[in-house]
C-alpha cells in the first residue's frame, strides 16, 4: 500500500550510547538518550519495514512491534548489525558509538593511587565504515554530530565511511543533539542537501525516511 512504502523492507536501526568497560565498576560512555535512534526505528516500523533496533545502554521502554536487541560496546553492537546485515534494505546510525576504549578492561577493581593517573585508549571498531566497506545493496544512513564545522565533517563521514546519506546535528546547543526531545538537523545525500528546522525527534523521524525514501526510492 501507498503509505506503507516499507512494507517487506528489513531496516536496522542502532541508538543510544556504546559502554565502554575500565574495570568492573566503572566505565566510559556518552550523553546519548537514544531518543533519536528510537524515533527513527518507530517511523521505519510506523511505514511498514520490519525493525532491529540494536541499542546501548538508555532508559528508554521497548518499543512495540519490532525486535530488539541491547547490547553494551562498540564490539558488541559491530556483531549485532554484522551478523544481520546481509538481509537488511536499510542500516540507519544514530547511536553515538564510543571512539576509544580502555586498551585493557580490569577484572578487579581498580585501587586508587596516590596522584594522577593515566589510562590507555584504543580505537574501537567504526561501524559504520565497515558497513560502508562491505555494502552490497544496503542504503546505509549516518549521523554526524559535531560541534563545529558540521558541514565539512558531515560530506567528509559521508565520502570517507561510503555512506548514502549523513544526518548532521550541532551538538554543541543543549535545545538539540544528545538528550534533548527535539532536534535541528540537516541531511546530506550524493547531490542532495535538505535543512530540517526545529521539530520533535519522533515527527523529524518520519520527514528524514519520508524524504531519503522519495529521493531514493525504495530499496529493491
Ligand atoms: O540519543 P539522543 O540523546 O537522542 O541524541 C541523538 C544523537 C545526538 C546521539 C544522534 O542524533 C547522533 O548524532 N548520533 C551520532 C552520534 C555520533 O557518534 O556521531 P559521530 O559523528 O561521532 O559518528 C558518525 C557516524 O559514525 C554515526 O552514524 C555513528 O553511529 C558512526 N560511528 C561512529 C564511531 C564508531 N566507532 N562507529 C560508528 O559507527
């Protein structure tokens, strides 16, 4: 049906932050509601696709009528798309996956020193790219926040993780971005720019996929 224009479509979708471990107790982490990332997952099922939302840790209840799936790290998120990636039409990226995670998480906790301390870091894996790297026929959708520069950074995530379309947000205002419940942003396809002014995360959801589906049609 016309309005369905989803229908049969598999769409996963990640929100929310990635947790990354440093000893038992203590972690690092992001300020990520998963609002976002849950909108759009409600908009793909709201025009009939069948969801996965793949999520970090957030506060948020299951939405109904999808699978869903929680996990903690950037690893353990990479694996969950990873592994259902060959059958998705759609992969859509808003959660805000940790950069860097501890070089070795402790199995004890760790006993304060006297003074200062340092940590090693390492990169975790960047999901996205690595959908990039490996599409077939998938339309892979990013987000981008950034605090300066969104422009630049947005076509630059765009060409570099071979993504087809960049969902940029300034995260650097606290009306929008991380933890609030609407969101200014602008989308960015190969020859395609559209301003979306300030609306709620659930109502700009389905204007992103209304519109990234009229400008691409739907996915064979
Ligand atoms: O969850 P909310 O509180 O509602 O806030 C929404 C949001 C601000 C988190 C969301 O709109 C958003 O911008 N999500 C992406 C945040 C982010 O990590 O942006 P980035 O510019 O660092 O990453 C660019 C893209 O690469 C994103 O699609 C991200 O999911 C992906 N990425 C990043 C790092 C990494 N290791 N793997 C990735 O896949």
């Amino acid at each position: 049906p016309q309005n369905l224009p989803l229908k049969g479509k598999q769409v996963i979708v990640s929100a929310g932050p990635t947790l990354e471990r440093i000893d038992p107790v203590r972690y690092l982490s992001n300020f990520s509601s998963g609002k976002m990332g849950y909108a759009m997952a409600e908009a793909a099922r709201d025009l009939g696709a069948a969801v996965t939302l793949v999520h970090g840790p957030v506060a948020l209840p299951d939405p109904s009528g999808m699978t869903v799936i929680a996990i903690e790290s950037a690893e353990q998120m990479l694996e969950a798309i990873l592994s259902r990636y060959d059958a998705a039409d759609y992969v859509i990226k808003a959660a805000a996956v940790a950069d860097y995670r501890p070089k070795q998480a402790a199995q004890q906790k760790v006993k304060k020193q006297q003074g200062d301390t340092q940590m090693e870091l390492e990169r975790t894996p960047d999901i996205l790219a690595t959908l990039g790297a490996q599409k077939t026929h998938q339309l892979l959708i990013g987000f981008a926040a950034e605090t300066n520069d969104v422009e630049t950074y947005a076509l630059d995530k765009l060409a570099r993780k071979n993504a087809d379309y960049i969902i940029a947000n300034d995260v650097s205002k606290t009306d929008r971005g991380f933890g609030a419940d609407q969101n200014i942003v602008t989308l960015y396809g190969h020859d395609f720019v559209q301003h979306f002014p300030s609306t709620s995360k659930r109502a700009l959801a389905m204007q992103l996929l209304e519109t990234i589906i009229a400008q691409s049609g739907v996915a064979k």
